[in-house]
C-alpha cells in the first residue's frame, strides 16, 4: 500500500499454493486493494517422478505471510487455493507419510489406462466423474501407489489434495471443496458425493477422506495461538487452483480463459456439467456452484523456458519464419494425452534461426490448448469475446502474440498478477459479507487490463501442428515412464 491510501478493512487473505511457489495476498474487503503480499518457493523433483513435500509448503506459507508483515495477523477471514489433483498421504500423528505425488507425474498412467478399462470405459468415467482419468488423477495416484508402494498405502491415515493439506493445518479439521474434488477421479459429479464403487476398486476407505464443505461454508477457524492468523480467523474451503482463479477474475459462463504458468489451462463457467467422453476435457465443478470445463497441458511457461535456455535465449527473443513444427512434450503430455511422449521436432533447415525453433517451441505449445478451446466452450460464448490471458506467462509478449497470431481472437490481459489468490482472497471475503465470491472479484474489477486487437489467425501454422501430431503419433506414444 502506498502512503496516502487509505484502506477501509475487514483485511482476508488468499492464498496460491502452486507448482513452484506459495504466494500470499492481503487484501481490503472493500476496495479489494492489496495491501500486502509474499511468496516462498518449493522444490519439486526432476527425473521420472514429480513429488514435493507437503511440508514445505506450509514452510513457505509462513514465509510468504511473514512478508506480508502485521497485515496477516489482522486479517479476519482467510482461504486457500491450490494446485490440483496431487496426493497427499498422511499418518495417525497428521505427518506426510511419503513426498506428495504432484498433477504433472505421469508414473501413473498406466493404472490409468487400467482404470479405464476394467471399470466401464472413457464415456463411463466422463459420465459418471465428469472427466476420463488421465494420470494427473488423483485417482490413478492411488493406484499407483498401492501398486508400488503398498507399505505407505496402508501407513495412510487420511489422504488429502494439497489445499486440503494446509486447510487442515490451520483449522486441525480434515476438509476438502466442491471444485478441487472434483479433480480427485472418486467424486460422483452426479449426486455430488464420494463415489464408493470407484473407492471400492482401488481399495481406498472414505473414512480417509476429508468432509467436503459446501459453497459459501466455513471450513472451521484457526485453531491455535501460534499460527500466522489470529486464533478464531475464519477459514473458507478453498479449492483448486483454477477453481480458483475462475472466481478471482469474476467469470461468467462463456467467457474463456487462458492459464499459462507451470500448467497450460484452457476453461470457462458452465451451467452444463460436461461429460467430455475424448477425455480433452476435464468436466470440474465450479468452487460455488456451475461446472468448470478444462483442458490442461503439462508443458507450457518450463517447457518454453527450457528450450530457450538450451538456445541460450532470452524467453522474448523469438523470429517469424520458418516452417518448423516443435511439440514441446518435455514431460509427457496430458491434452492430447501422450504421456510417454518426448519433445519431437520438425523442419529445421540450414538456414533455420535459433529464434525461429524458440517460436516454435511457443506455438506447439499454445496450439494444445486452443484445440481444446471449442471443446471447453462446446457452443456457449461468442467468438469475439475476449480470452482473458492470466497466469506468470501472460507477462510475455511472445506469450501474447502466439496467442492473438494462433487464436485470431481479442485477447485481455487482468493487470492483477495473482488471481488464483485473489480468488481465494474474494472466497474468504464472500463468508464476511454474504456475496458470492465471484460478485466480490467483479465489485473488485480483477479482470481489468489491456485488451489486445485480434491479428488474422495464423491457419498455416495450425496446420502444419496438426498434420505432425496425426503423422508422429507411433513416435508420440513414446515408452511409458517408470522409477
Ligand atoms: N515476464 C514473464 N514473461 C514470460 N513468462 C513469465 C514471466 N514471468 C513469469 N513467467 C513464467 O511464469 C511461470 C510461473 O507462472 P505461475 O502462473 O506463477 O506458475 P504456477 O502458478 O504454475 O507455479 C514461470 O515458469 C515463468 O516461466
Ligand atoms: O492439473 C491441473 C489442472 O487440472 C493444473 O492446472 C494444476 O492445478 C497445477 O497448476 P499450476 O501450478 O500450473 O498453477
């Protein structure tokens, strides 16, 4: 906050607790102004795997809060969103009882493709879970790990999400939300309950899942005198990251959004709750209330960061031209669904530029998830409706000019760097004030920013992707991933 301005308070805080950092913000209910912010980073394992230690986040929440300095203790609500689908394993005494298993490890894929089989088949599980279990699953992580690891299996007291994780460390009650359940592969997106005969199939008791809290509910208050909060601080349920950001921008039905950070994501608000039997789509629900159709990819702002450190180029230094094809599947990929695929990379020429092969790697990457743009929308919305462009990679240019080249679209970019926390932020203000969380992030105006004028949709590029994934795909199968 600067001097001179004025914040009128209650204070809440949200919280983004992502892939590769916690970040916190404090905000003013009334004006939804920030007033302070953290952030803390975590490690997350390379090689076959990719785990965290559920303690570290909380080590670097209490590090991003301590940034925020007196501001956090005054709050009087707080919320927690986070990365989606990881398995968090716990013991009798509250301890992890192995790292987390995190969206983006693929181990577990074929338990996947098992899953599907043996239980009915894709349109069974889109129908039944709203999404075909793919290995960012929480689901398949199970699986994977009773498969694997059955001793840590059984050491399993409780099993948690990640936001779930740091929920309960503030309010010492297990309790999980609508919208990141919904990315577990065990909830009954019908009945909106814990689905017993998919529990049933991978040997997993619901005694050992947290209660889900209902929109608008309190998950508990701050239990002790030792936390960053005031003891007594509301607690709001949370929820998924993308849930999340969903509220934080204020979104409507219709209207896409484009996440480019350690995920790729494409998604909109329905009041349709989708059943996307391909699989591109993940039919989540919504933090409160309507659905949450998705389409995520696993390589988007690392991937492109790596090939330009291994062109030793800066991120922005890419040149037109060229007619290169470059999937960048550094980790596998989830949308198309070639988990065992690696990077693969087509047309360079001698007089192909380093720059060239950087922008490449770009449009591989964006053309994933505008393929799955229709799907996502599936009819609702209108072409000339801005894709709000949010995550760390919307600070790009090339970022945003691959988007308006590959799209044709208007793009706007929320002048609000963090709204998966400002999501949170708005969730924990909504219990203050009885609004609707996403009539908070409106009355707040979190999706203002820039709007970008549409260039003509670059139809050549496209095609050429298109036609390298349907000639490659022997080569894209790739060999699954194991430890
Ligand atoms: N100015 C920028 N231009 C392009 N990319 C950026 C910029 N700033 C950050 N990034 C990218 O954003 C990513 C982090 O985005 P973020 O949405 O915070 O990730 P996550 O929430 O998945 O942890 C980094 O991997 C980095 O490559
Ligand atoms: O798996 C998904 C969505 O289904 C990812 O979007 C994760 O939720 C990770 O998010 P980031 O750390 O990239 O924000």
């Amino acid at each position: 906050m600067t001097a001179g301005e004025q914040a009128e308070g209650p204070y809440v805080v949200g919280i983004d607790t992502s892939t590769q950092s916690t970040k916190a913000l404090v905000v003013d209910v009334a004006t939804g102004r920030v007033v302070a912010s953290g952030q803390a980073p975590h490690t997350v394992t390379t090689g076959a795997g990719r785990e965290s230690d559920p303690r570290q986040w909380w080590g670097a929440l209490l590090s991003a809060l301590e940034q925020c300095g007196p501001f956090a203790r005054q709050a009087a609500a707080v919320s927690v969103g986070g990365q989606q689908h990881g398995l968090v394993t716990l013991d009798a005494a509250g301890e992890p009882v192995r790292p987390a298993l995190l969206w983006n490890d693929v181990r577990s894929a074929p338990q996947a493709r098992e899953l599907v089989e043996r239980q009915g088949g894709a349109a069974w599980w889109a129908e039944r879970t709203g999404s075909v279990p793919g290995s960012s699953f929480t689901v398949t992580k199970w699986a994977w790990l009773a498969e694997h690891e059955p001793e840590a299996a059984k050491a399993a007291a409780a099993v948690r999400l990640p936001h779930d994780y740091l929920t309960e460390r503030l309010t010492g009650e297990g309790t999980t939300d609508r919208g990141d359940v919904s990315g577990t592969g065990w909830w009954a997106a019908g009945p909106e309950t814990y689905d017993e005969e998919i529990l049933g199939l991978v040997g997993l008791d619901a005694a050992k899942l947290p209660r889900v809290v209902g929109p608008g509910e309190v998950a508990g208050t701050v239990r002790g005198d030792a936390l960053p909060f005031a003891r007594g601080t509301l607690v709001a349920a949370g929820t998924g990251d993308n849930a999340a950001a969903a509220l934080g921008l204020g979104l409507r039905p219709g209207t896409p959004v484009l996440s480019l950070g350690t995920s790729g994501t494409v998604y909109a608000v329905s009041p349709r709750r989708p059943a996307d039997p391909s699989g591109t789509v993940a039919g989540f629900a919504a933090a409160h209330g309507d659905w949450l159709p998705l389409a995520c990819t696993l390589n988007c702002t690392l991937a492109v960061d790596r090939v330009a450190a291994l062109l030793g180029l800066d991120r922005e230094a890419v040149e037109p031209g060229g007619a290169l094809s470059f999937l960048p599947y550094l980790d596998g990929e989830r949308t198309p669904n070639l988990p065992g695929a690696s990077g693969l990379l087509t047309g360079l020429r001698h007089d192909t530029s380093g720059g060239q092969l950087l922008q490449a790697a770009y449009d591989g990457a964006v053309y994933s998830l505008l393929d799955a743009l229709g799907l996502v929308l599936d009819g609702e919305g209108d072409e000339n409706e801005p894709l709000l462009l949010i995550g760390g990679g919307a600070r790009g240019r090339a970022w945003q000019e691959t988007v308006l080249r590959l799209s044709g679209r208007p793009v706007r970019v929320p002048e609000a760097k963090e709204l998966v926390a400002l999501g949170a932020a708005a969730q924990a203000a909504g219990l203050l004030t009885g609004e609707d969380p996403a009539a908070v992030a409106r009355r707040w105006d979190t999706a203002r920013g820039p709007l970008l004028d549409p260039v003509a949709k670059d139809h050549e590029t496209l095609a050429r992707i298109s036609g390298v994934l349907s000639d490659a795909a022997p080569l894209l199968e790739g060999t699954p991933v194991t430890d």
